[in-house]
C-alpha cells in the first residue's frame, strides 16, 4: 500500500470498506485505514460501526442487541461491547 493518499483516495477506500461490508478486510487493513482517515480529518461515519472499536476486527457474526435507542454489538473475538446511540 502506498504513503501519501489524498482525501478522495481515502473516502473512495471507505466506501469501498462500507459497500463490501468490511468484507476481505482484516484488522490491519482497518487499523491502517483509521490512521489514514484520522491524518486527514475524515470521519468513519457508517464504517465505525463495520468492525470491533477495541481490536479492530470485522464483525462477521456479532450479537446485536437493541435497547432504549442503544445498539450495542458484542464483539465476537475479544468480547469487547460496542455502544452506539441509533437516534
Ligand atoms: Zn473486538
């Protein structure tokens, strides 16, 4: 993978990331394109919500629970439980 991206490059690479579900991306592939993204100030939006925020792996079977407008995903190799507000 090259250094230097432009923001476009780094935005077209998240909605790649968002569209493929974070499909054939492992976590360093994530953890890399977290470090690219926050170089340039640009938000993960819906791809924060593709993988694991403690170990970066892609979710590919969590357990999802919904409760008093907050989603939490438990994260199915460290166990680590992701919240998030679905207002
Ligand atoms: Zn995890």
């Amino acid at each position: 993978m090259k250094k230097d991206f432009s923001r476009k490059e780094i935005e077209c690479l998240l909605n790649e990331f968002v569209e493929s579900s974070g499909k054939n991306k492992n976590s360093d592939d994530i953890k890399r394109l977290k470090k690219l993204s926050m170089s340039k100030n640009i938000k993960f939006k819906k791809a924060r919500k593709l993988f694991c925020k403690k170990c970066s792996a892609v979710y590919c079977n969590p357990k999802i629970r919904i409760k008093k407008g907050m989603k939490t995903v438990t994260c199915e190799k460290c166990g680590f439980v992701n919240r998030w507000n679905i207002k």
